[in-house]
C-alpha cells in the first residue's frame, strides 16, 4: 500500500475507472477516492465505459464520471486506477484507450488473479482478504493522509455495504465494520444508502419477479436453481438490466440452494451468466471456463452461443460438484 500511495503521490493527473455495468462496490471505491483527491490539488477524472445504474443516483454520479460510451475522448494522464476487477476484458470497449492515454495503469481490486485470463500490471494492487474495494481505497485514502468528508465517507459507506451484503460477507475480518462505524461519524444518511442499495422495489419490479419465480428450474434434490432472463423482458417491466443481480440474490435464500445460475439474455444468443455458491461448492473455475473472472463462490461470464447447450453445461458441472460434495460428507 505504501508504494501504491507513492504512485498515486507522485501523479498529477490521475484518472478512476472501474468495469463496465458498474455496481456499487467500484463505484463507490472510486467516487470516495475521487472525493478525497480532490482536495490534493491533483487533477482527477472518472471514466467510465457506460452509464450508471439509476439506485446509485443518490451518488450524484452523473456530476462527477464521464462516459466513454457518450464522450470517447480525452486527455493523456500519469496514471488510471482501474477498480474491482483485475480483468481488463471487462473495461472493454474503454481499456485499450486508457492504455494509450496513460503512463502508468494499475488495478486495485479483491478478486483472485485469473487462471486462464489476463493478468494485471504489475504494481497492480490485489488484496483477495479483503471484502471490498471500498476497503482499499479507504486504506489508500490513509496512507496517502487525504482528509475524509461527508462524500468520502458516502461513497466509501456505499462500496463496503454492498460488497459485503449489508455485512453478511465480511471474510471473517472486523474490518468492514470499523471502517462503516468510521464513516458514520460523518452524518452520513445510512438509511439513505440502505434504502437504494437493497430497498426501493417498485410495482414494476415486483410484477416482473412475480412472473419469473415460476420459470425457475430445481436441480440436485433442490440444492441447485436455474433461471433465464431476457433484458427486454426487464426493460419492460421498466428495470434495468444491474437489477438481474437482486433476482440471483434472490435465489440465494431458498433455503435448500447451494448454488444457483442466472442467464440474462442481452440480445440474440449473448448472454451475461452469473454463478453462484453459498460456500460449499466453488463457482469461479466454472466462469473461467467460459472465459469470465470473479469470486471463489460469486462469479461470471458473458457468452455468446446457443442457450440450451450453456445451460446444460451449467447443469452438468454443478450437478457433478455438488454430488461428489454430499458423497464426501
């Protein structure tokens, strides 16, 4: 962390991005890094490749972060801080830009180093113990001894409370909630923060998962749960495709379901896969497989083929998982 901070002392200008179909744990992380740099004299920009999902709005994202997708060019920098993923694939159509508009790029991020996928630069920082990226921005904020405001302390508050499902998933570590209690100091408007992240849920919403309860398929005995979504059909119920990651939440409660796989169908066979695992069973290798990247237990990929064969492949390789796991036991 010292030597990031020295990177990060020595740049006068610095930009701040993070994957596309940004989530709150990235955004937060590089809004709050934003806030804090700021104050430094430094000359700061966020980029990011898409636009920001409208439960963020609270962020006043669209006052601080420039669109790739709506406004393609701009200056050379020192240096871009790529937050919450260490897979580049993911910061396209934006990274090959950065790439050349940048001195220096490092990614800051929690996820585990890809097996078969690219690998961060080098100075990169990668720190797998901890439960957010808003942890590491925050522990950067301090080594860089930035001061921490009101913004700061939203955006960071944001990153660790939705990272860490409302501090369910804290990798066994205190520190998700020392820093949370730090930032409350600040008059932050926690029920603000919770309300958007997890709360919120419209007529819209609630018709659309009324309906799409009823497609979900039961494998293992009830332990593994399969659902396809079609964008148009969220788009049509007035929801934005970032709101597929509540429906996947959603089968993680059932109280049998050990590991679930939810298809969104963003055009004619493209899908966005996201994997799921309440621990027993690890989902990572599988979206590696497919060419995607995440966590040991929260992972994905994006596809491009017929469904029928991604989800009996799905099936089969979970299935065969969970099967060996209760035989083990």
């Amino acid at each position: 962390m010292k030597k990031l901070a020295e990177v990060v002392h020595q740049a006068q200008s610095i930009i701040l991005s993070t994957h596309r179909q940004c989530d709150g744990d990235g955004l937060g992380a590089q809004l709050g890094l934003y806030h804090a740099l700021k104050s430094s004299g430094k000359k700061v920009s966020v980029i990011n490749v898409d636009a920001t999902p409208k439960k963020y709005k609270f962020l006043n994202p669209d006052s601080h972060i420039q669109y790739f997708d709506s406004n393609p060019n701009f200056s050379e920098v020192d240096l871009t801080l790529i937050f919450d993923t260490n897979d580049e694939r993911i910061v396209e159509p934006l990274f090959p830009v950065l790439k050349a508009k940048s001195k220096k790029i490092l990614f800051i991020d929690h996820h585990p180093l890809l097996i078969k996928g690219p690998r961060p630069t080098i100075e990169s920082y990668i720190d797998v113990t901890a439960a957010s990226t808003g942890e590491l921005a925050y522990r950067l904020i301090k080594e860089l001894k930035l001061p921490i405001n009101k913004d700061v302390a939203t955006c960071l508050y944001t990153s660790i409370t939705f990272d860490t499902q409302l501090y369910r998933f804290v990798r066994n570590s205190a520190n998700s909630h020392l820093i949370a209690a730090e930032m409350i100091q600040h008059k932050i408007d926690v029920e603000e923060v919770h309300r958007s992240l997890f709360g919120n849920q419209t007529v819209h919403k609630m018709e659309f998962l009324a309906t799409v309860i009823g497609q979900i398929e039961y494998f293992c005995d009830g332990k593994l749960a399969i659902l396809k979504l079609k964008d148009s059909d969220l788009l049509r119920h007035h929801l934005e495709p970032d709101e597929s990651r509540d429906v996947i939440d959603m089968l993680m409660n059932i109280e049998t379901i050990e590991a679930a796989a939810l298809f969104r169908e963003d055009n004619v066979n493209e899908y966005k896969l996201s994997l799921r695992s309440k621990g027993k069973i690890e989902v990572l290798s599988l979206a590696e497989n497919f060419g995607g990247g995440g966590h040991t237990f929260a992972s994905g990929a994006s596809l491009r083929g017929a469904y029928s064969e991604y989800r009996d492949s799905v099936v089969k390789h979970l299935s065969q998982l969970l099967m060996a796991k209760a035989s083990a036991s």
